[in-house]
C-alpha cells in the first residue's frame, strides 16, 4: 500500500510541475517536460544563468547507446542554431533516476537539460525547439517552448 501511495505521489508531483510545450511536426512529444519555475510559457530565463529542464521521454527503438540533444532559437522568424555544450548535449551523461544508456523501445528516462542563458543574449522572447536524436540521428522526441530571456532582477 505504501508503494501505492509513494507512485500516486510522485506522478502527481510530476504533473503539477510540466510546462506546457508544442509538438514538432512529425516527431513525438515528450511525455513530459518541466522547466524550473515555469508551467506557462514563455518562460523567463535571466541572462548569466542555467535554468533546468526535465524532459521525460521514451526510447523509440532498443538498444539506443547514445542519444545527442540539439536546440534552435526562432528569432524575428529565423532559425538560429543553439550550441549546447558537450557535457550537457550528451543526453546519456545527463539521465535521472539511475538510468543509463543503452536504453530500450517504449523504457521511460528522465533527462536533466541544464539550459545556460549567455549573458551577451539580447533582451528577447524566442522559440526554441529541442530534438534529441539517436547514434544514428534520427530524432527520438522533440519539443517547443517559448523563453524570454531578461536581464538578472
């Protein structure tokens, strides 16, 4: 019983914290994705700070061994390449729970996306779209939210 209540819990507790994100076209929605003090975006992001996401998702196929994330601002209607840095594009580096990689069709893992505003970034509200592809870049799940990104108060 006991494990009951803690399950009831915790996904309780995962769906008060998500925040609203768009499908991308033709790529499947995470399950779920919580970014830190946001349920509606746009989210605000201060510049010189990380804000953390939590993207729970699914593996699309077995056996995926490494899975790369990759970002896209969209600014004043283009697409602007977001560099994320080694250690946080490295999905597999970056799993939550004790999961590890290789990961398997349909298991649930939880990525811990550590989101650096750079503080030469203009005041701004953009979209950026999240896809994290497999060893063979074939995108696994993808999402879009919008960000306002601020001066620190």
């Amino acid at each position: 019983m006991l494990l009951i209540y803690l399950f009831v819990s915790l996904v309780g507790f995962a769906a008060v914290n998500s925040t609203k994100v768009q499908q991308c076209n033709g790529i499947p929605l995470p399950l779920s994705v919580a970014v830190e003090n946001c349920e509606e975006p746009p989210c605000t992001v201060y510049k010189g700070t990380t804000t953390i996401m939590e993207v729970l998702f699914l593996g699309t196929k077995n056996d995926i061994k490494r899975i790369t994330a990759k970002a896209t601002a969209r600014v004043f209607g283009m697409n602007i390449p977001y560099q994320l840095a080694d250690e946080i594009s490295d999905v597999c580096a970056n799993l939550m729970y004790e999961a590890i990689c290789p990961i398997y069709k349909d298991e649930d893992v939880t990525y811990k996306m550590n989101f650096y505003a750079d503080p030469l970034f203009p005041d701004i509200t953009a979209d950026v779209t999240t896809i994290l592809y497999d060893e063979e870049d074939e995108p696994i799940t993808c999402f879009i939210c919008s960000f306002k990104v601020r001066k620190p108060i």
